[in-house]
C-alpha cells in the first residue's frame, strides 16, 4: 500500500480471489478516515493489478440511483 497523497491510497492486489473484498476493506478505510460516504471514493485500475483509491473533491457530483 502507497499513500500518494493525503487523500489518496495505491493498493497492489496479488490475490483475485480477495479482490472485491481488499477494495471494500480499502473504501471504507478510507472514507472513515476523511469522515465521508463510500460513494465519495473512487477507485481507479492504475495498472496491472494496481488500484488507486481517491476522496473526490465537491466539485464532481455524486451519481444517483
């Protein structure tokens, strides 16, 4: 795990079968600490089996169901 900045976080999953729960783990890890929803946080592939999640800023809006 790399902490790109102060609101955002790298992960290298290895491990296909933890995927989905390494990024739930890592959204709401991350979202507690900045003392915001899951759905601020974006995750983006940033390459092979690299992940980065980020808090956005209030100047994206948040999609709605």
């Amino acid at each position: 795990m790399t902490f790109d900045t102060a609101k955002s976080v790298s992960l290298k999953i290895w491990d296909r079968a933890a995927l989905h729960e390494t990024l739930d783990s890592a959204v709401s890890a991350l979202s507690a600490r900045h003392n915001t929803t899951n759905c601020r946080i974006a995750v983006t592939c940033s390459g092979p089996n690299t992940f980065t999640l980020s808090v956005r800023g209030e100047d994206h809006a948040l999609a709605s169901v």
